[in-house]
C-alpha cells in the first residue's frame, strides 16, 4: 500500500540526470536556469521520501530550505541574466566567454 | 498509492524531458510548472501537505512567473544555436554520463539496506507539525533565512538596475 522507498529515489535520481542533462546540452542561459530548479526539486523529493520513511520531521525542514535557497538564487539569478542580456544582447552561454581563459 | 506515484511520476519524466527538448523557452517553462504540480502530487503522498502547498505557491507560483516574466521581457527571438553539428559529440557524452551516473546511483540504493519504514505518525507533515519543528528546533536558520532573501532582494534589485559597462 505504502509507496516503497526506493521509488522516491528512482523518480529523483531520473529527475537529478534530466536536469544535469538540461545543464550540459542546452545553450539558453534561462533554460540551463530551470533545469538547476528541476535539480533542486529532485533533491528535495528524495528528502521528502525519506522523512516519510522514517518518519523524521527533519527532512522537510531541510525542503523547505532549499526551497527559500531556490527562491533567492532565482532572484539574484535571474537579476545577472537580464543584466547580462542588457549588455551583450543574447543569453546564449556559448557567446558569454568574457571570462574564459 | 502506488498506482497514484507511477502515475505522477510518469507525467513528471515526460513533462521534465519536455522542458530539456523545447526550442521554445516559453513552451519550456510551462512544462517545468507541470513537473512542479506532478511533485506536489507525490508530496502529497508521501504525507508533506504543508511542503506540497509550499511547492504550489513558491515554486510553481512565484518562481515560474518570475522566469515567464523575465523570459517575455528579454523576447528571445532568435534560434539558439549555429553550430549544431560541433557540440553533438558533447551532448551525446554528457547526456550518456548523467544517465550512467543515475544508474548507479539507484543500482546502489536497491543494493544497500535502507531499514524498514517507521509507522505513520498521526498528523506528520501537517502544518502544525512542521510549524512546530519549525520555531523550536530550527528557529535560528529559520530566522536567517530571512536575512539571506533580504541580500537577494537588495542584489537583485542592484544588479537589474545598474549598468554594467
């Protein structure tokens, strides 16, 4: 009856690759930005799954962390993009090596 | 129950493959709100209503209007990439670590004892619980949780702002 554990890391290990697949093959800096958000929401689904198996409040206070964490690197992140955006006119990672040696 | 999870977690994968093989960044953000409620949905089975009313309001609420906003403000017209054909040895080889890496971590967790699941606690994850928890155990990182999204509003607002030239 009870969703076994090794589900909750399934769907989140599976989530956890998707984004880190986003991350390395995309080159829209807003696109790689929303698979890092799909990772963290992996992450936080497999606390979840734990604090539901041995029944351990601490878990989702861990989630919600990550979530405030999440919400202020979407600001701050999102902040760059526009700036950067502003300055250089594309979002394409590729083209921002600025700071490549 | 667990006819419910293979369900959501089904639509989750899809709509989360969705978001990485969208051209579009628009179509892309509305696949991520999706993949967001699909996990709000197995937040709910896995007794966290509080969490999964969290995950609908800031994640699926405040985070993605964020991201469609900035997304209609930059009014990315332009198609992503030119050279196709010199990042497809890339993307093969990365997508094929992540997938491998995945793997091996489930592999491993089947293989490893993980005990046997603790008996439902009445009214775990509810808001009370979790408010409880909350400003006892955890009230000094709760409070400072505030300072760190005042240094992101005052961030954001500064680095949106200026010009950097």
């Amino acid at each position: 009856m009870v969703v076994p554990l090794i589900y909750y890391i399934a769907l989140s290990s599976a989530l956890f690759a998707i984004g880190v697949i986003g991350v390395l093959i995309r080159r829209n800096a807003i696109i790689i930005f929303m698979c890092i958000e799909m990772m963290l929401n992996a992450v936080n689904l497999s606390l979840v799954g734990f604090a539901d198996h041995y029944q351990a409040i601490d878990g989702q206070m861990f989630v919600f962390f990550v979530m405030t964490v999440a919400a202020a690197e979407v600001a701050v992140g999102l902040a760059l993009i526009v700036a950067i955006f502003r300055n250089k006119a594309t979002v394409n990672v590729d083209e921002l090596n600025l700071m490549k040696w | 129950m667990q006819v419910l999870f293979l369900i959501l977690a089904a639509v989750a994968l899809i709509s989360g493959v969705l978001v990485v093989i969208q051209v579009n960044p628009v179509r892309s953000a509305l696949y991520l709100i999706l993949n967001f409620f699909t996990v709000a949905g197995i937040y709910l089975l896995a007794h966290a209503e509080f969490i999964a009313a969290i995950q609908v309001i800031v994640y699926a609420g405040a985070i993605m209007v964020l991201f469609l906003f900035v997304i209609m403000l930059l009014n990315l017209r332009q198609p992503e990439e030119g050279g196709e054909k010199q990042h497809l040895a890339q993307k093969i080889s990365g997508a094929a670590l992540a997938g491998v890496t995945a793997l091996l971590v489930i592999y491993t967790c089947t293989r490893i004892n993980l005990g046997p699941a603790k008996e439902m606690v009445p009214g775990f994850g509810s808001t009370e619980a979790v408010a409880r928890s909350l400003f006892t155990d955890y009230l000094l990182p709760f409070e400072v949780t505030s300072v760190l999204l005042l240094v992101a509003l005052i961030g954001a607002v500064i680095l949106a702002r200026a010009r950097l030239d």
